[in-house]
C-alpha cells in the first residue's frame, strides 16, 4: 500500500518507494505496477499525475484529483514558478560548498514540442551536506568519494537534476544513464543496496484553489542509513575541492 502524505478535495500526494515507475511508458515495456494505477485503486477513484519522478527515485509524488487541476499545476511544475523542490542526493567526487548551475537543458527526444524551443534554461541550486570515502579504489586513489547533496531546481526540466550533476562531473551514484557504472557497481556491492540514490524530500507550493502554503515531507527510508552505518567513513566537511577519488 503506497504512503499518503498529504489529501484534500484537489490534491493527493504519496511516498513513492525506489523502483516504481510513474505511469505505463513503452521504455519499460516489462513493467505491470504503476503509481497511477496503485494509488487509484488504493483510494477508489482516478488520480492525474502533475508532475514526474523517475522509476528509480523515491519521496514526494503529487497527484490531483481532477484533469483541471492537473493541467494548471503541470504548467507550474515546468515553469518552476510559484513552487519549491527540495532533493537529497549521494553524488560521485566531492563538490564544492555550495553552488548554482546554470546550464540548458536540450528536450529529449520523447519530449520534443514544435511550438516550443528545443533548448531551455534551467537552473539547479545545490548545498554539499556531508563527504564520504568508500573502501573502492579509482584509479591511483585508494578510495572513492561521495557526497550527499540537497538539491533545489528551479526550473521544471525532464531529468534536470541528473544531467546537471553529470554537467559538473558529480553524477548520482546509481545513475545507470548519466552516470559511471563500474562504480555504481562498486557501490552497490560494497553498501549491499542497489539504487539510484535521489530522493524528493519536500515540495512546498500555495494550493491552487484554497491558496494555502503547503509543504509535503518525505523522510529518507531506512536504506539511506548505509551511508552512516556501512563500510568506509565519513569524511571531514571542509575539504571542498580536492580531487575527485
């Protein structure tokens, strides 16, 4: 059963667990479990995605109740207009402090709209929270660096936080797209987990009939502990810049 945190006459929003596609798409053709269809027969009645995560990242997921109102949220989710995105995610290397990266984004080819530019402007806020070294030696290094990240996008573009990371060269560990795969694979043996390790902890936005501010939580689940618990150490805060292990 999917976790509802938060229900309203408008607007329905859950826990998405790691794993579970949105809605039906020929990518993953193999697939029989979706979001939209658990959570429709969870509540008893249709359900219309306002925006997207991808299969692999968990937390906040907003539905409305409603086609109108899916419609009027999906312009403000591509905007990123008059809403707030908060992310966690473990990236590859150690980035600096904090940062914002301004780089547009090309529409992919499932998304592609001839009355609209194929470039877009997008922009993504991030704030290093904590270093990790991994027991995985690179190259000449003897071990691997990790960060776990807060992320703010601000604008709304397909895969943003994933191409933006990669555009830096911290992409997300478990990133089998965007990212290093005998790392990945490294990874997830050494930490006994095997995911893509992003998580949409918070969406703040002013709802759109009653105009009150609301602001939707998703704690991290349990396999986020790995990180603090499993093999390696953490690593000291103020080492911003160094190279990448």
């Amino acid at each position: 059963m999917l976790r509802i945190l938060h229900r309203d006459d408008h607007l329905i929003a859950i826990d998405k667990p790691p794993g579970l596609l949105v809605h039906r798409t020929g990518l993953d053709a193999g697939e029989t479990r979706f979001a939209v269809q658990l959570l429709r027969d969870q509540i008893g009645q249709p359900v219309w995605p306002v925006h997207r995560l991808d299969k692999g990242t968990s937390g906040v997921l907003l539905f409305a109740l409603d086609a109108a109102t899916a419609s009027q949220l999906g312009r403000a989710f591509e905007s990123g207009q008059g809403l707030q995105k908060t992310y966690h995610a473990v990236v590859r290397g150690w980035p600096a402090d904090a940062g914002l990266i301004d780089h547009p984004l090309r529409r992919l080819p499932d998304d592609m709209r001839t009355e609209r530019e194929e470039v877009q402007e997008a922009q993504t806020r991030f704030e290093t929270v904590e270093r990790y070294e991994l027991p995985i030696p690179q190259g000449s290094f003897p071990s691997a660096r990790c960060a776990l990240v807060q992320l703010q996008p601000l604008t709304g573009r397909r895969h943003q936080l994933r191409r933006h990371l990669k555009h830096i060269a911290h992409p997300i560990i478990g990133d089998a797209t965007h990212g290093k795969g005998p790392l990945n694979r490294a990874v997830a043996e050494v930490l006994g987990v095997q995911r893509l390790w992003l998580h949409a902890a918070r969406l703040e936005l002013d709802h759109p009939f009653s105009g009150n501010h609301l602001s939707i939580d998703a704690s991290l689940c349990p396999q986020w502990a790995v990180w603090r618990s499993g093999p390696g150490r953490s690593a000291p805060h103020d080492s911003p810049g160094q190279p990448e292990g």
